[in-house]
C-alpha cells in the first residue's frame, strides 16, 4: 500500500512521517491553503527526505514553468497537479524528469466519457472529494463506474480510523492524506501520522 502524507510544513512531521515508512511526502504550493510552504522551506525539508521516498509538490492551476521552476527549486521527485490541467501537462513533467500525479475529483472523474478515461489511462491518478483538503469524504457511489484501471491513490476525509475499511472497499493502489492527521487546520499530529500509516499498511 503506496501511503503519501501530504500538507506537511516541518522537519518533525517530516521525520515522522519517514520514520513511520511513508512512500511519499507531499509539500502545498498552491495558493490560498493554511498548508502552503514557500520554496526555501520546502527545499530545507525536502534535504532532508531520504533516497527512496516521493518528494511531492502540489500545485492548482499554476502556470506550468513556475511549477517546475519551483519544482526544481525545492528538489523535488513528483509534481501533483490538482486543478484543470490538461493531459499535455502531464506529459510534459514527465519529458523534464518528474513523476506526475493527476488528481480529479471522485465526480469528475467519473463524468469523463469512456474516451477520456482510456487517454488518462497511462497515468497516476489522485481521486479527491470535491473540496481537498476539508477532510469530507466523496461519495464512493460515485466510482460505480468503475475506478482507475492503472495506478491510484484514494482521499479525502481519510483518517487513522477509516483508511482501512475504505482502502478495503475500494482498493486503491495507495492512500493519500492531509486534514486526517492534523491536531487542528494546517497543523499536523506526528501521532496521528504514525497511526494512519499503520492503519493504512493493515488494508494491504
């Protein structure tokens, strides 16, 4: 089970999210969340992010060469895109060195046609609630449809005390989170972190 802890903006949430054996860490650099870092700090914490584990950035709507300057600035691995971007975008990150990950909505997705679906196909794709980051669930009647045949990560609303009843039920590839291990808003519980993760690896 591929676990990504994501919104983190200290050294200590950092390490203990490795410690706890995270496959990747996730830093908010799109604006407007209580969870966004600037790049100097995200470089700082990413230094310190051992071989082996996802350096991951966030970004919504950015234009694509400010993500990927930032992207570089920092050090990091995988760029998120999490707006409208286009599949051309993806491609692109791919083509200078990044992984890319691609997050809909769990109703987004679902609306794709059947065309659209096979062209996402090939990529790694995130599905959210309608509002990510404000630890509310989708629906999962909405992925009666079917979900990603590929590679793909379950969140939204996610916590230590659902994540395995809900990977059980859905079986994603991984999980992803950000509100559920936070003691109060943009604020993360390094307990909680390790206690997701357990929970996590006991659905696999």
């Amino acid at each position: 089970m591929y676990v990504k802890i994501c919104g983190l903006r200290t050294a200590e949430t950092v390490a203990a999210a490795v410690a706890a054996g995270a496959s990747a860490v996730g830093f908010v650099f799109a604006p407007g969340s209580s969870r966004t870092v600037d790049v100097e700090l995200a470089a700082t914490l990413v230094a310190g992010v051992p071989d082996g584990v996802e350096t991951v950035g966030v970004f919504r709507n950015q234009p694509l060469d400010e993500v990927l300057g930032t992207a570089r600035r920092a050090g990091l691995t995988t760029v998120q895109l999490h707006g409208r971007e286009p599949l051309s975008d993806m491609v692109r990150l791919r083509g200078e060195g990044f992984h890319a990950l691609r997050a809909f909505s769990a109703a987004d997705y679902a609306a794709l046609d059947a065309g659209e679906k096979r062209a996402w196909e090939p990529e790694r794709i995130l599905l959210d609630a309608v509002e990510p980051g404000a630890g509310v669930a989708f629906d999962a009647a909405t992925l009666q449809g079917g979900t990603p045949p590929g590679f793909w990560l379950l969140a939204g609303g996610l916590n230590p005390g659902n994540v395995a009843r809900l990977a059980a039920a859905l079986h994603p590839s991984g999980v992803d989170v950000s509100s559920g291990v936070e003691s109060s808003r943009g604020v993360k519980d390094a307990g909680l972190i390790r206690d997701f993760i357990a929970a996590a690896r006991l659905a696999a």
